[in-house]
C-alpha cells in the first residue's frame, strides 16, 4: 500500500508545479488603440505589398512571417528574459518548460523540412553547426547579461519596441551601437580560440538528431519541475486578457499556445528561405548603412569584406532576411497591441533605467556577434536543428544570467525574491 502511496506521491512531484500562492486572476483589456492600430495596419500591409511586388515572393513572405512573430510574440508575453530571471531568482520553471515546448515543435518541424528537402520558393535547408570555443562561451555570458539590464532579450526587444514601450527603444538603439562597435573591432574579436561544431544529424542521422533533442528536452522538464517543487517560487504574473474568441485578437494567450505557435513560425523561416530565424545581424546592417548616410564608410571594415557581409551591405536593405522578419515583428507586435489597448508611450523613464537599457542592449550587439547568434540564431536556431552550439550558448546564458540579476539592484531594477505575490 505505502508503495503505491509513494508512487503517486513521485509522480505528483515531476508532474506538478506548486506556487506559493496562486496566480491573480487577469484584469480586463482596455479599449482598442484605433489610432496606433490604423497606422501600424497601414505600415505592414503596404510594406508588404512593396516589398513581395519589388523584391518578390520570397522576401514577401519573409515580412508576413515576421508579422506574425510579432503577433504571437506579443499576445503569448513570450519572454526569454523574464524566464530566466524566474527560474535563476527564485526558481520558477514555467518559462524554461515553454522554452522547451517551442524548442521541441520547432525541431521536429524542422527535421521533417530537413529529410524532405522542401522548400518554398526555389528554397531548400542548410544547415551548419555553430563554433565552439571562448568567443561562444564569453558572447552568450554577455548577451545574458545585457537582456538582464536591457529588460528584453533580442525578439523581447523588437516586440516590445512594437508593443511602445519607450524604455526600450533605448535598450534597441543599445544594440545597434554595440553591433556597429563590433563590427568596427572586429580584428580585436577575431582569431579567439574555437574550435568547428557538431551538427548531430552527421552523425545520427535527422531521426536520431531529432530523438537525442526531444530526450534532453524532456529530461530539462522533469528538472525543472523538480527544482520549482523544491523552492515553491511565487507564481507568474498575469496581463489583461479578453475572454472568448475575443481573446485571440485582444487578449493573453496562454503561454504553450504561443510556444507552439513560435515554434510552427520558425519552421516557417526555414521552409522560405532555406535557413533559420535570425534577429541581430539585422542591427549590424541598419547600424552600418546609417553611418553610409552620414558619409562614412564602414564598408571598408574588415568585418563587411567576407562576401556574405558585403553583399548584404551593398544590396537593399529589403532583401536581407533578418531585418524582414525583425520589421514585421515590429509591426505585428503593434497591431497586437493597439487591439488589446496597451500601446502606449511613457515619456518619463527614471535615469538609470535609460543607463541600464542603453548599457544592457550594448552588451547584447557585442555579445550576439561574439557568439554568432542571439537567444533567436544561437539557442533556438541551435538546439533546433541539432548543433551542439546552441545547448552551450544557453548554458553559459543562464550563467550571464545569474550576474546580470547581481547588477540589476544597481540600476534600480528589481528582482524575484521568494517572499513577493508574483514574479
């Protein structure tokens, strides 16, 4: 009897998630934003039309993607940043378990573009195992402590910025600067030691790639429900949210519908254009060819002489894949907003908050250039087509992590601390 007893007592403990009180009940959405809603529609749907009528479908395709990102990274909240915070602070694991869920549908979605070779557009997928080696490791430490004091990580960034909040547009013109001082000291990054990554699918073939990935994902479940039974963290906030259908367009999605969603989208990028979603080489880009409006030429750079970076440099800003979806997440974030009636400006953003936005996202161009790819390229794109990179570059963020938590009382920021009502 006590054994049966004891087995339904362990499986209670993997399968549960106990708080320290429950979460409060979500407030009820404000009045749709008719006049942000307006433009931002406007905004996406002729650029959309220009760009697949100027650049093609391909490219067209590419921005509607990007719109929805926007939209489902929006009404999902769906954070890296705060995930981590909650899970290193005070141990909740709710957004590490949705991290997983996106990380799984994406990679089986992806091995099956994979085997198949499809593609859309005269597409077909590649992929290529990131490098291993310090500029790995000290990069991705890094970008986890920039998200931490810039309060977004890269797509956290882009929604936000659509979303309107004033704050972090600064910790966006951050990133631009710390991508464009990469790009101009590069020779000084250049040459760490690394060493060339392991794609599993050479090895296992996509079948066994894909098992390995959804085993280890599964086990990082089970992990974390055992930490937050544990420690009982307090329970994550809530957003206000419509009720019924309503709730597609002007509310809170639940946080695994917008993992899935997520993760279908970022196959999405695969099967268009051949390779995965990417976020930060985009601020590069627009960083350096701002410069060429004012007359300066950072072309001559050697990180813009390797054929890709110069070809993209030199083409229309409308062709590079990154800055198609980063756009179109601006603008379905926007759209989402304005309906659920959050799109707001505050102008008044205390001193330091602005110093730790600007600051955070600096760290987060360096380090998303030192490591090859963000919490989007490197731990998403990584661990989803099977690249060793990418589990390496999520461990040494929750390492970056737990300092940027450290730093973050400095700037005025808080922190989750076991006693609060919400995290």
């Amino acid at each position: 009897m006590s054994t049966k007893a004891d087995s339904r007592s362990a499986r209670s403990f993997l399968l549960t998630s106990p708080t320290s009180c429950a979460a409060p009940q979500p407030a009820p959405e404000e009045p749709v934003r008719i006049a942000p809603l307006v433009v931002a529609a406007l905004l996406a749907g002729g650029l959309s039309w220009y760009v697949w009528a100027v650049h093609g479908q391909r490219f067209g395709a590419l921005l509607i993607i990007g719109l929805f990102l926007g939209l489902a990274l929006f009404h999902s909240r769906f954070g890296f940043t705060s995930a981590w915070r909650q899970l290193v602070g005070v141990g909740n694991g709710a957004g590490l378990r949705a991290h997983a869920l996106l990380l799984g549908t994406a990679a089986t979605l992806i091995a099956l573009i994979a085997v198949t070779g499809a593609g859309l557009f005269g597409s077909s997928p590649q992929f290529t195992a990131g490098s291993i080696g310090l500029p790995l490791f000290v990069g991705a430490a890094v970008f986890a402590i920039g998200m931490q004091l810039g309060g977004a990580c890269a797509s956290g960034t882009l929604f936000a910025v659509g979303a309107g909040q004033s704050t972090i547009v600064l910790t966006l013109g951050g990133f631009i600067v710390g991508s464009v001082f990469y790009t101009w000291a590069f020779p000084a990054f250049d040459g760490w030691p690394e060493v060339p990554g392991l794609l599993l699918s050479d090895h296992v073939g996509w079948l066994g790639s894909w098992a390995i990935t959804i085993a280890v994902l599964l086990g990082i479940v089970v992990l974390s429900r055992v930490v937050q039974a544990r420690r009982t963290p307090p329970p994550v906030d809530t957003v206000p949210t419509a009720r019924g259908f309503a709730r597609v367009f002007r509310g809170s999605w639940p946080l695994l519908v917008g993992a899935v969603v997520l993760g279908v989208l970022a196959a999405a990028v695969v099967l268009v254009s051949g390779g995965i979603w990417g976020v930060t080489f985009s601020f590069a880009l627009w960083g350096a060819k701002l410069l060429q409006l004012f007359g300066l030429h950072p072309e001559t750079w050697e990180f813009w002489q390797t054929t890709r970076n110069a070809q993209a440099l030199d083409g229309p800003v409308w062709t590079d894949k990154t800055t198609l979806t980063n756009v179109g997440i601006i603008l379905g974030a926007a759209i989402a907003a304005s309906a659920a009636g959050t799109w707001k400006i505050r102008a008044e953003i205390p001193w330091r908050t602005a110093l730790a936005a600007v600051l955070g996202g600096i760290l987060m161009g360096i380090g998303a250039r030192m490591a090859g790819g963000c919490n989007i390229g490197a731990y998403l794109g990584g661990i989803s087509t099977g690249s060793l990179h990418g589990w390496l570059w999520g461990l040494f963020a929750l390492g970056g992590t737990w300092v940027g938590l450290k730093l973050r009382p400095l700037f005025g920021l808080g922190t989750p601390k076991p006693t609060d009502s919400v995290c």
